[in-house]
C-alpha cells in the first residue's frame, strides 16, 4: 500500500494523476493557472492528511469542494472576467492537445455538454474512476452517475456522427 | 456499455493538457512548508515548563487557603478563650494577659507589597465609543508580591503572582 506522505517519490504519483486532475478542476475555472492553484491545494491536502494513494476518490472530492470554494471566493472577480471575455476576444487554454479537426470537434463537443454529464466522463474517461468512486465524489448513486455517462456519451456520439 | 466502445475509445486518445513544470515546484515548496509547519506546529503543542498565569492561580488560591485557615484557627482560640474566661472567672489578670499574647502570636500584620512591572507595551491608539479625543493603550505586565510577618514568632508569609493591567491615557493634541 502506497502512502503519499511516506513515500519519498510523490512527484511519480502526481505525475501520473495531475492532467486527469487538472482537467477536472478545469470543469469549475477556464484559466489553467486557476485550476493549477487548486489541484495543488488538493494535492497538499491529500498528502498532509496521510491518505493512500488507493483513496484518490477523496482527492477528486478534495478538487471538487476547493473549486466550488474558489467559484463562490471570485464570483465577483468572475463576473468582472466574464464581461472583459465578453467584450475581447481573450484566448483561453486548451484543455486537450488536439491531434487532427475530429479530436478539436470531439473536445468542443465535451465542453457543451452539461456540466453534471461532463464531471463523470471526465472521471471515468481520463482518470479511470470506477462508478463506485465518482458516486462516491458526487454524493449520488452508483446508478445515477452511470446513467449520467450513458447519457453523455449518446450525445457525443450524436454531435459526431456525420450528417 | 458497448454501444458506447467506438466512442469511448476517440475520447481515450485525446490527451488532457500537462500540467506546467513550475507546479511541480510549487507543490513540493508547499510540502516543505506543511513538513515545517508541522514540525514547529508539535513544538509549540510541548506544554510550556513555566506556565505562568496557572502558577499565578495557583499561589493565589495557596494563599487565600493559607489566610482562611489562619483566621479560623484564630477563631477557634477567641471561643477557647471565651470558654476559658467563663469557667475561670475568679482567675489572675497574668494568667488572662498570657491567654492574650498566646492570641497575639497567631495574627500575621501585613509587612509589606511589592509591584514590579518588567513589560510595558505600547498597543497604539484608540478611540472610546462616542469620544473623540484619542486614548493611547498601554499594557503593563507585573509581578506582585504581598508579604504578612507575626511579629510575636518571626515566620513570614509570601504570596507572588503575574498581573496584567491596560490602563488608556487621553492623549491631548498641540
């Protein structure tokens, strides 16, 4: 059993989750700095508190809550960003490293879908979750944050189809 | 779930972006700091050996032990004496003077109050509620010592003890 705060090498372990965890935060904050500042603040937290790198549920919990804070902390600063966005054309950070025109479609398609739906696949897709663990991060069933997926990868799939 | 395997895998092979090397650096800089905070957070959980506000308490409470079993003691020899007076009317005025003076031996007189003031802070100035004129805050951190001695037996009492005092003074503008 690995334990974050034993273990010497935690630079492996957060390398291996930092971009799933990073685009997760990024569902709450456009900016990739804003998003960095709380995958950090939840990585600290998760290591100060001894949990086991097994538990990575909590640290998606952890993500979830410091960004909802963070939300709730800046909205007024948000606001303020979101009229500026309004009125110039500001560029924002990728969340994927596209490869060709249908990854770009694909990713645009994600980012439309709502947020509820987008939360689960970004789990299970990237950060390979079990639905167990995303019920566990939403507070909902198992049941629920599977339908949630099913649903959001039929509209994918819908938005991708060629007409 | 299989309906969804073609899709699923053109989700797979899109990368998330990668973090910026200088989080790496910033996370472990955090960790240090956690590590250090929590080292000098246990330090300062060690209970100090000089607690002394707790002393303070402590010695005050011996004294005021000390002062009313004094007192009750001296109670219990005044009804004696009653007593004594009563059943022995017809007794000599030596023996009523020495019952005296045995009375006298038990009574501590205050011999003397010391107050030593080893810190003074200046806390800055401020205004009280509906007065405009400014009060400049001073905390004085003290030391007193109350002394009692009986005169008749020689033995002396001492009770030491920290206070704190704030006293405001009106500072006048020129």
């Amino acid at each position: 059993m690995q334990n974050l705060a034993s273990h010497e090498d935690w630079k492996s372990c957060f390398s291996e989750v930092a971009p799933g965890l990073l685009l997760f935060a990024r569902q709450w904050v456009q900016s990739a700095a804003d998003a960095e500042d709380i995958v950090q603040e939840a990585f600290v937290k998760f290591w100060r508190r001894n949990h086991k790198i097994e538990n990575r549920a909590l640290l998606y919990t952890a993500v979830r809550s410091i960004a909802l804070d963070f939300i709730r902390r800046d909205s007024r600063r948000a606001r303020r960003e979101a009229s500026a966005i309004s009125e110039t054309d500001e560029f924002i950070e990728p969340q994927f490293e596209f490869e060709d025109d249908t990854q770009r479609a694909l990713a645009e398609a994600i980012d439309v879908l709502p947020c509820e739906q987008r939360e689960v696949v970004v789990m299970k897709i990237w950060n390979e979750l079990t639905f167990a663990e995303i019920a566990g991060v939403l507070g909902v069933s198992q049941n629920t944050a599977a339908s949630r997926y099913r649903y959001a990868l039929a509209a994918l799939r819908n938005t991708l189809q060629p007409r | 779930m299989n309906d969804f395997s073609e899709i699923e895998n053109e989700l797979r092979k899109l990368r998330p972006a990668q973090p910026s090397p200088i989080l790496f650096e910033r996370i472990e800089e955090a960790m240090m700091n956690c590590r250090e905070g929590a080292w000098s957070a246990t330090q300062s959980r060690k209970p100090s050996p000089y607690n002394w506000l707790s002393l303070g308490f402590g010695l005050a409470a011996a004294a005021a032990l000390v002062l009313f079993a004094a007192i009750s003691m001296e109670h219990q020899h005044d009804g004696g004496k009653e007593i004594a007076q009563i059943s022995r009317e017809s007794e000599t005025a030596p023996l009523r003077s020495s019952a005296k003076e045995s009375t006298s031996s038990d009574k501590f007189l205050p011999a003397g109050a010391t107050r030593l003031v080893y810190n003074t802070r200046n806390e800055g100035l401020q205004f009280a509620r509906g007065s405009g004129q400014p009060l400049r805050r001073l905390r004085y951190q003290t030391r007193e010592t109350w002394q009692w001695r009986n005169p008749t037996t020689g033995a002396s009492l001492r009770v030491s003890y920290p206070s704190e005092e704030v006293v405001l003074i009106p500072v006048s503008g020129q």
